[in-house]
C-alpha cells in the first residue's frame, strides 16, 4: 500500500494542475478535479495512466451504486476525470462520452390556503393578484 499522498507526487497530478490553470479553471473546482483524481487512484491503488476504460466504468457504477453519491457528486467526478482523460492523457474513450449525471430535479414548494391568502391580502394591485 501506497503513502496516503502518493497521487500528489507523481507527474499526473502536476499535470493535471497545469492543464486546469491553463484552462482557466478557478481555484475550487481544480481542487475538486484533483479530488476526483485522486480518488479515482486511490481505488484503483494505480496510476491513472494504468487505469483501463472497463476499470474506469466499474468506477463509475460502484460510485453511484455501492457509495450512492449524490447525482451532484457525479457529477463533478465525472467532470474532473473527463478532464484528466481528455486534456492531459489524450485519450477518447467512449465511456468519456456517456458520463454523464441526472440533475435532480425538486418541486416546488406548494403553499397552504392560509399563505395564499396571506400573500394576496398584501398586494395592492388588481393586476398583480390575477397574476398570483
């Protein structure tokens, strides 16, 4: 087993760092792609050059199925890891392409008769009550 740190003393992590800066990335989303790469390394206990497209697949499912991350979580690994792939590996896997997470989508919020009411006893114009 490696050092804990180990992905941040290899050349791929100084890469990726160059590559975000000269994409222009601000500072937290680099650190969250970092994130995603390390993780990524850290599962694998590999390099990320090493990593195959069906290990890189496997990662993906055993994330959202066995650690059920969020589709937000999903979705800033599967932007960092593109990135990784992409921009600083050259590669043009398929599986790049599919990568991709739902965004959830919530209901409003319904409101009571009592908030209505509320709400329309305190406009003043006609107008904006028919449009409530």
């Amino acid at each position: 087993m490696k050092n804990k740190y180990w992905w941040f003393e290899t050349k791929w992590h100084q890469k990726m760092v160059k590559a975000l800066r000269i994409a222009g990335m601000c500072e937290r989303t680099q650190e969250t792609y970092v994130r995603s790469m390390r993780k990524l390394t850290e599962f694998y206990d590999k390099t990320p050059d090493k990593i195959s497209e069906e290990e890189l697949v496997d990662y993906f499912i055993h994330r959202q199925e066995v650690t059920e991350w969020s589709p937000a979580t999903m979705r800033i690994c599967y932007s960092g890891i593109k990135f990784f792939f992409i921009n600083v590996l050259k590669r043009k896997w398929h599986t790049l392409k599919l990568a991709k997470a739902k965004r959830e989508k919530r209901l409003p919020a319904i409101l009571s008769r009592e908030e209505v009411k509320k709400i329309l006893s305190h406009d003043q114009y006609l107008r904006q009550k028919n449009i409530i």
